[in-house]
C-alpha cells in the first residue's frame, strides 16, 4: 500500500488515497470532491441495481444541507479502477459527547443503508476498502444501521467471518408485491371487513365536505405541500417532531433538500386526500427502478375517526399497480396498519465495530447494560448507555393505526 496523499488544492488534505496493484482506494472527505465523481457513482449504482438511498442524488443532497445542526463529515470510501468505480462505501463521521462515531452517510434519512460493489467484483474489495479508511480517518466506534440481509457489507461481519458485530438495533421493512391487474382487483381481493373499513372511513371524511385524492403535479409548487407536512407531522408526534430536525418549526434544510433532489431525478411522487382543497393527509413518495417507497406520510389528526392515512395508503397503493408497479415499499416500521396490506417483510439489522480503546469499551459496556438491566423481550426498546449517541431523525414512515376507525401510535 501506498502512503495518504492530498488531491486537494491546497490547504488541508481533501482525500485520502491508497494504492495497491489493481484498485486506488481514494477516501473522499469533501463535498465538492464528491460532486466530481458524480457520473461514475451514478455508473456504479446503475451497474448495481443500487438502492435509491445509496445514489448519488440520495447522498448529495443530504451532504450539501449541512444547516440542521449536525456536521456533515464525509468518509466516502471510493475503489477506482482505472477511471471507473467498481465500490462505494458511503460513511459519514459524527462527533459528539467528545467520541467521534462512524455511521453511514445519511443515517437515519435513509432506511436501506450499505456499500455498492459492481458486478464482478469481489466482495473482498469492501475489506480492503476498510483498512484504506482506518489508515486514512480516525474514529473510535462504527455504527451501521439498517442493513438489509444479502447486503454488500454483510461480508464484513462476525456471522460471515469479518470483524463487524452485531448491534441491538433492529427494525421491519414491509412491502406489497401484487400481480393484480388493476389496483381495483388489489382492493377487491382483501377482505369484506377490510374494504368495509375503508369505506366507512371514507364516507367519515366526506360529510359536509368534498373529498378528493390526487398526484401532485410536477410543476405544482412543493414548498406549501411540504409546510403542511411538517404541520402535521409536529400536530400528530408533539414534542417529538418538534425538536426532529426533519420537521422543525422552521423547515429543514435536509427535508427540502432530499425532496428536492427526487423531483429534479423525476422520481418524486407526492399524494394527498384534500377536504375542500386543505390537505388532511399526505405521503412524499419516491418511484425508483419499477418499485413506489412511501417515505413520509402524515395526516390531520382532527380527522382521524375517517382514517385518513389508511385511505391515502390504499388509494396510493392502487395508484402503483394501475401505473405498471408491482412492488410498494412501505419501508421501516412494524406498524399494525402495514401489516394489514403488506405481503412481505424483512428485518434490518446493525452493525458495530470498536476502533480505538474508549470506542471498544463503550460498545462492550453497552452490551453488558442491556443483558443485565434489560433481559426482557417487552424491554427491547429500553435505551442502554450509548443509545443517546446515535440520536436519528424521527423516522421517516406514517404513525397510524385503523384498528377502530382512529388512528394512533
């Protein structure tokens, strides 16, 4: 291996590169440098089949809005070969209680996080492309959340033979995958009491008001759609969501930002249920590679007796399969109201490395904490010592449930 070099312009090193006989593994820390390898990311993940949260639209605007109050110190692990990516490693460093903790870049904004590898090449790289990051950028600990299983980084962990253990933090994705001709057959195939439900809340939200379901256009204006969001979202989780950095009273610079880039990608698809033209609930959705992801959904808690999440989801699902999309990702969250529509499920999981000695016995008396203190399974969710150091974003999925005709967390 070859020694760290600067490829910046001067001043403070920008990026780190090592180089071997077949990859350069370069360490981007900048955001203007991970502006410039823009085309070959977007190379890889095309290549990749990547997720939406690993591109490199995802990524960027999470990057480029740093004004929520947390840094946004990159650790991009990138492995060239000649002029194009065969591995992306997206990382990010955040401080705080004077530890330096390595996560996925847009942790917390993103609800599948790993590594792209283009096909054929080997899982390895991702080890090489690890000790390059090591050599390159201190940490004291690694915390790797929501990693789908089959994912590109599992090759580092314990259970594969690595070194990355695994973490307590666990969380369930679900999704609809329907062969239905038509979102009309979809719906006609649940049960009697299931259509039922929906339409009694239907005809709840319709007295003495017009009621009406609709795509946001492209050209239509975001800005008030994602006011009335954050609106919600603070009016249904309270204190909450009043101090998330997604939906602060003021907006969020990384909300605008994400969506922002999805509409410039022309993914973004935003639905709302209006009552007389006020939006009483709303979802923020993303159309990638022939799947819908509902990412936000909030409604009007005033009109819960009607179920207006539930209606927005049904009539947003249907939408999907009308259009040609056989699978909805109503991504994370184990949430009652998900489970009455989804087909599938699968389970995230976390990963932890301890680098330095203060990051080894954090990570070692957070694993003692839980066993003895929280043993359990109705104590799962009780926080061990660290658990404050890894503070996310309120998580991006609606809190509903249509059990009744409310809906409630």
């Amino acid at each position: 291996m070859g020694q760290p070099y600067s490829v910046g312009r001067g001043g403070p090193m920008t990026s780190a590169c090592l180089t071997d006989a077949n990859y350069r593994i370069e360490v981007v820390r900048t955001y203007e440098r991970f502006v410039e390898i823009g085309p070959q990311w977007r190379d890889i993940c095309e290549d990749a089949g990547a997720s939406l949260f690993q591109s490199h639209a995802w990524i960027g605007a999470w990057a480029g809005a740093a004004t929520d109050g947390d840094a946004r110190d990159l650790r991009v692990v990138v492995a060239w070969r000649g002029d194009r990516i065969d591995a992306v490693a997206p990382f990010a460093i955040r401080r705080t209680c004077g530890l330096r903790i390595l996560q996925w870049a847009a942790q917390g904004y993103s609800d599948y996080c790993d590594a792209v590898l283009r096909p054929g090449a080997a899982p390895s790289l991702l080890a090489q492309m690890w000790r390059a990051l090591e050599k390159s950028c201190a940490f004291d600990f690694a915390v790797l959340t929501d990693v789908r299983p089959g994912a590109c980084i599992g090759v580092l962990s314990e259970r594969a033979g690595g070194f990355l253990q695994a973490y307590h933090r666990e969380a369930t994705c679900s999704r609809v995958l329907s062969d239905a001709p038509t979102g009309a057959a979809w719906f006609d195939a649940h049960p009697k009491k299931f259509r039922q439900n929906y339409r009694r809340g239907l005809a709840v939200l319709e007295e003495n008001a017009r009621v009406t379901f609709r795509l946001l256009a492209p050209d239509e204006p975001l800005a008030p759609a994602l006011a009335r969001l954050c609106e919600l979202k603070r009016l249904r989780l309270g204190e909450a969501a009043a101090h998330s950095s997604l939906f602060a009273q003021k907006g969020s610079a990384t909300l605008n930002a994400l969506v922002g880039a999805m509409a410039r990608e022309g993914a973004l698809r935003v639905f709302v249920i209006e009552r007389d033209n006020e939006i009483i609930a709303i979802s923020v959705n993303f159309e990638y590679r022939g799947e819908l992801f509902a990412y936000l959904t909030a409604f009007d808690p005033a009109f819960a007796r009607g179920s207006p999440g539930m209606a927005l989801m049904i009539n947003y699902i249907k939408w999907a399969i009308d259009h040609g999309l056989k699978s909805i990702d109503l991504l994370r969250g184990d949430e009652a109201f998900k489970r009455r529509v989804a087909t599938h499920s699968i389970t995230l999981r976390s990963l932890c490395h301890g680098r330095t000695a203060s990051g080894r016995l954090l990570l070692a008396g957070a694993a003692i904490y839980r066993r003895l203190r929280y043993r359990a399974p109705d104590d799962d969710a009780a926080p061990a010592p660290c658990e404050g150091l890894q503070s996310r974003p309120q998580d991006a999925n609606p809190v509903e449930n249509n059990s009744s005709g409310t809906e409630s967390s």
